[in-house]
C-alpha cells in the first residue's frame, strides 16, 4: 500500500515550543527597550491609584516601534493593581467615526444601546447617565487615531473632554504614526486635552536582536534556530525602518517553512524564504479591517496600473450590486488615508478633474495575502 499522506507529518512539533509567543496580539511579559516609554505611560496614569485625575497621553512613532503592545501592557498592570481602572481599546481602522467610538463607550460603561437608529447625541447623553454611575474608571486607547481624526474625531475628542466640566474622570491614549497628530487640532481641545506626548523611536539592530531573542525563546525549543539567524533577521528589520514586527513575523514564517519541510533546524535558507513571503506593513495592518465589498474593490484597483474613478466606478457598479456614487467615493478615501492607495487629482480635458487611482502597496504581497486568507 502507498504512504499515508500523514506520516511524513507524524512526528512530533520539533521546532516550537509555543509559536503563539510570535503572533501579533500576544501580549509579552517583558517588553525589552521600552523601559522609558513604559514608565512615560505609567507616569501618566498613576494618579487613578489614588482617586485622582489621570494625565492623557499621545503615543507616536513609525510602525512596530511597540506603540500599541506598550500601551496594552501599561494598562494590563494597572488593571491588575488597581481593580478601579478598566481600559477599552479601540482600533480605529475599525471605528473610525465619532458614532461608532461613542457606541463603543456608552456599551463598556453599561448602556446596553441597540446597534443602528441611534445620533450621536443621544448616544453621548446615555453615555453620560451610564459614567456618572460607573464604579470603574474607564482609559480609553484610540489607536491608529488619525483614521478618526481625519474625519469627525475631533467633535469626539471634544465629547469626551466635555465629559470633566461633570467630574467625570476617566484616561485616554490616542497613538498613532503621525507625528503632527494633535498639531491641527482645536486650540481649546488641544489645551483641555493636556496630554503628553511620548515618542517611540525606531529601535537599533543591536536592540531588534534582544527583542527578538526574548520572543524566540518563548516560542522556539532550544538550538532550533541556526546560528545568525536572530542576527539577520534583527538586521533586515533594522534595515526597512527599525520594525519589530517585521523580524517577529519573519521569524514565525521561517519555522513555519522549516516545519513543512520537516527539519528540525530553521537555517538562514528558510529565514531567506520567509523574507520573500512577507506582506507588506501596510497591508497585513489595514486588511483585516476592511468589508468584503473594500476587499474586492481593492482587488479591482490592483489589476489596473493606475485607473480614472470614473472607469473605476463603472466596472465596480458591475460586480457590486447597487452601488451608489457616495459610498464608492468613500470607500475610496478611506483606502487612501489607509495608505493602500493613492488618489490625487489630476486635470482631465475636457471635463475637468478627476480622481487618478493606483496601488500604493506591491501588488505581489497583495496577492500573497488575498491568496493566503482565502
Ligand atoms: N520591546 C518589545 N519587546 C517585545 N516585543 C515587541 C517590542 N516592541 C514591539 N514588539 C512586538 O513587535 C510587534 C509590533 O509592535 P506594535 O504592534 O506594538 O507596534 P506599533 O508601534 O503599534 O506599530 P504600528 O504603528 O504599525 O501599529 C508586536 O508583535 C509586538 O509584540
Ligand atoms: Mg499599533
């Protein structure tokens, strides 16, 4: 009889211990070169230990400087410390409207609110009621908070400042890549919002390497990974912007690799392999957060080389059933700010201007992860 196709899959896991030590939502216990960073956010919240008002904070930095796994961590402890502080996190690629963040509040202070049907204001004022009677102190972290901020974030920002004029505490986080985050934003809210601004900057190689070889520990049995492959890995992630999670998840991939080709030693040849897999930033971020029909649209997007909207609309209303002028045009500025494409206006004759589309992400790693998650 032939081979059964599972015994070349019969023998035991020998390269992880624990892969999920390498995923992005773990939350690790040690959080090497972030010790500032960490004590910056802890600084902030320390005066709801005793019954005080909370200082807010603004996290900025370039990609996987460990913005939003530090800030996790903060809150983590002082739940665990203090049993008064509840923190709710947001991910504003999700919820990136004063609508939907409102929703979210009312429903974690208690409000139990129906999902449609209610305005903004009626949700603020059930929030309200919900806050005054809440026996937590609620920190609110917005990430990714220029996707709010670009729309009508601020009107948000104002709801929740208001919320002190009726000694109502609670902490806030807003994060971002945007340096000029708060710059823009109302001289009053700017001031209500007295927050502090801490910086992540890009880590070293030398600092990429004790990250990275904290997380394998974790998550790889001993001497699986060959020798220079932390070095490497450190090294390429120093090189496209000193991105932590660029060497996590190449690591993970090459383990990966070396498990389907049942060796029990992970070389530079996977880690290698695993480089060339990797999706970009921007995509492995932003697409779990987009609906089927964005999905499809940016599927759309990719099999030109750069598209006028008005084409664009035109083949898309084909394969997207009653498809209005509005909501494509906002799909398309929410994959813009995304960064998932770029859409400047350009002079067209005879009609005037137009929107000019194209793919502002390598159209490979976009198939790499359609293909993998489907
Ligand atoms: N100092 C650190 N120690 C251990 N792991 C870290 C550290 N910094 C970052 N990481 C890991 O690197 C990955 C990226 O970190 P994180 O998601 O916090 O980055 P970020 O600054 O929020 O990036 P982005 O701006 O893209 O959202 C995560 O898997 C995180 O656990
Ligand atoms: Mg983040």
């Amino acid at each position: 009889m032939a081979e059964n196709i599972f015994s070349k899959h019969s023998r035991i896991n020998e390269i992880f211990k624990d892969e999920r030590a390498l995923y992005s939502e773990f939350l690790p216990e040690k959080l090497p070169h972030r010790e500032k960073e960490i004590d910056g956010l802890a600084f902030c919240f320390k005066p709801l230990l005793s019954g005080k008002k909370p200082l807010n904070a603004v996290v900025v930095g370039t990609p996987g400087t460990g913005k939003t796994v530090s800030s996790k961590f903060v809150l983590s402890q002082l739940e665990e410390l203090s049993g008064r502080a509840k923190s709710l996190y947001i991910n504003c690629f999700e919820f990136n409207s004063r609508n939907s963040v409102l929703f979210l509040i009312a429903n974690f202070v208690g409000a139990a609110l129906p999902r449609r049907g209610l305005a903004a204001d009626e949700i603020y004022s059930r929030m309200l009621d919900y806050m005054k009677n809440c026996n937590f102190v609620p920190v609110i972290i917005l990430d990714e908070a220029d996707q709010l901020l670009a729309k009508d974030g601020e009107k948000l920002l104002y709801d929740l400042l208001r919320l002190e004029s009726e000694k109502i505490y609670f902490g806030l986080i807003l994060i971002s890549n945007d340096f000029m985050l708060t710059s823009n934003l109302d001289a009053r809210i700017k001031s209500s919002l007295r927050a502090e601004s801490i910086v992540f900057e890009k880590y070293s190689p030398k600092q990429l390497k004790d990250i990275l070889r904290e997380r394998t520990e974790l998550a790889f049995f001993d001497n699986v990974l060959d020798k220079n492959v932390i070095d490497v890995a450190a090294a390429h992630s120093a090189k496209l912007g000193g991105d932590a999670r660029i060497g996590i998840e190449s690591l993970l991939k090459a383990g990966r690799i070396a498990e389907k080709e049942n060796t029990n030693k992970v070389s530079l040849s996977h880690l290698k392999k695993a480089f060339s897999l990797m999706d970009s930033a921007v995509i492995k971020k932003t697409f779990p957060f987009l609906s089927k029909q964005e999905k499809n649209l940016i599927k759309l997007i990719s099999s030109f080389d750069g598209v006028y909207s008005g084409e664009l609309f035109e083949k898309y209303s084909k394969i997207q059933n009653h498809l209005e002028l509005r909501q494509f045009r906002a799909v398309i500025s929410k994959l813009e700010l995304m960064n998932l494409i770029s859409a400047p206006l350009i002079n067209v004759k005879p009609k005037g201007k137009s929107k000019f589309i194209s793919l502002k992400v390598p159209k490979e790693s976009l198939e790499n992860f359609i293909k993998e998650k489907t």
